[in-house]
C-alpha cells in the first residue's frame, strides 16, 4: 500500500491520545502515582512478549554494559521523571493541554543536543520552534481566564506538563547514546521500559507505599481496566505501530505525523471530558502542530 508508513504514524498518534485520554480517567480516580507505577507492570509484560515474538528472545540480556547505561538514564528521565510529572498534569488540566506541552519536547531536545552535543540548528529549525513555541502560549493564554476560575491547579498542572516535556526531551537525548549502530529500537524500548519498572518499585518499597498503591486500585475495577487498557494502548501498540512506520515512510514524516496527538485530543476533550474551549485554542494547536513539521520536515 501507498503512505501505508504514514497511516502507521497517524495510528500512532491516535494510540497516544487515547492512551493520554485513559491514564486521566484513571489519574482522576486513584491518583497519578498509582497509574504511573501500575502501568509500568502492564506495559513490561506487553513490551516483553512483543521482544519475543520479534526479536526471539524475553529481553536483550546480552546488550553492552554502555547501551544499559545510557538507555537505562534515557528510562529514568523520560518513564519516571518526564511521566510523574506528565500524569499529575493529566489530572490538574486534562490529556488536551498535558498532550499540547509535549509537543515542546522535540523542541526541548533540539535545543539540548545543540547546546551539549553540538548539533547545529537550521534557520528553519528556529522559526519551527518559534511556531511551537506562540502556538502553546497562545493556547494557555486562551485558556487562562477561563481554566483558573474553576482550577486552582491550572498554573500548575502548566508547569508540570512543561517538566514532563523536560524529562521526555532529556530521554530522548540520552538515548542517542545508547541507541548507536544497528540496534533493535524494541530492544532499547526495553531496556528503558525495565529500569524504569525497577527504580520506580524500589521506591515504592523503600518509601512503604507499594502495598498502599496495590491497594489503592481494589474496588477501582473502571480504573484497572483505564490503566491495562492504556499501557496496551500505548506503549505497546502505539510504539509498535511508530516502529512500523519508520521502516515504510522518512523519519521526519513520521516524527511530524506522530506528534499530532494534541489534534486528536481536542474532539475527545470536548465530547468525552466535556471540557469548553474557544476556536483560539484550536488556532493555537494548530500552530504548534505547524511548528513541530516545520522543526521535521523542513
């Protein structure tokens, strides 16, 4: 089939808002830190049946010490660090603006590999980031008024999603490190997937609260089902799908295609989460979403 790359990314993007979608619902319900650390477990034994059924083996155990290292940081920073913070955004402002502030995460990394690995950054690739940039801020500022007098967590929840498009960028960085040569990007996802799992249970434990957060979720069967259905969603399919898609359609197509999630979220903020926006915020994603192909494609 022709563009059937390109449809696999817009798959993937469509993944990635309803995944956001069902972590909120259950944020809402048991709390960020549940969904986070819950999901890990659902979303490791997805990613290792997949290594199997792909590469042939339950992990690539026999990876280098330095792909570990790095891949392994590229895990902290983006399923720990960036995710804590994203998932508490999901529940002070919702999937729509959470989502919206991850699309400065590609902004985020270019400006970190300029300034630390010395990647140069095209006139282009400013005015993209430009683009990004006054779209978000016009979408904020759209929704200042009106998001403030009913959520006290707005200014927050803004802030949060800014750190967890911070984490997600870093990962990102660090990655290229662990990512050289020809090596599986399902082996990577991995790599990241687990050490993440582990530091975020040792925490648990270490802080007393690993029985607290299984607890939390008895009785919370719409929850459970939010958070399996989200990890399945996610990690599993929608990486699957932008794994597909780098093999039939160029990266910057697909890192353009799967970055528009924020437009996928804005009919299922208004209808599912019933949440009211004015046709600025719409502009606006739009705008950033123009931002972020111009930073790709151009």
């Amino acid at each position: 089939m022709n563009f059937i790359g390109e449809l696999a990314a817009l798959g993937t993007a469509l993944a990635f808002a309803i995944n956001s979608g069902l972590f909120t619902s259950a944020g809402r319900r048991v709390g960020s830190m549940v969904v986070n650390r819950v999901r890990l477990i659902f979303a490791a034994g997805f990613v290792t049946l997949a290594h199997w059924l792909v590469v042939g083996t339950f992990g690539p155990w026999e990876a280098e010490p330095e792909r570990w290292l790095w891949l392994g940081l590229s895990g902290l920073a983006g399923f720990v660090w960036g995710d804590i913070f994203l998932f508490q955004a999901f529940v002070w402002v919702g999937a729509r603006l959470s989502m919206l502030m991850m699309s400065l995460a590609p902004v985020i990394a270019a400006l970190v590999a300029w300034v630390f690995l010395g990647e140069a950054l095209t006139s282009w690739q400013v005015l993209g980031m430009g683009l990004t940039l006054g779209g978000v801020a016009w979408v904020i500022w759209e929704g200042n008024h009106r998001q403030k007098v009913n959520n006290k967590n707005y200014g927050r929840g803004i802030l949060f999603g800014l750190a967890g498009a911070t984490g997600q960028a870093l990962g990102v960085v660090l990655a290229k490190n662990g990512m050289a040569g020809d090596f599986s990007p399902l082996s990577g996802n991995f790599m990241r997937l687990m050490t993440a799992l582990v530091v975020m249970w040792a925490d648990a434990l270490v802080r007393g609260e690993a029985r607290s957060t299984l607890r939390g979720l008895v009785g919370e069967s719409k929850a459970l089902g939010a958070i399996g259905g989200g990890a399945f969603i996610g990690p599993f399919l929608g990486v699957s799908l932008s794994l597909f898609a780098l093999q039939h359609a160029p990266v910057g197509v697909v890192s353009t295609l799967t970055a528009l999630s924020p437009i996928f979220l804005l009919p299922i903020g208004y209808f599912y989460f019933k949440e009211r926006f004015g046709w600025g915020a719409v502009a606006g994603t739009v705008m950033a979403m123009t931002g972020v192909g111009v930073l790709f494609l151009v």
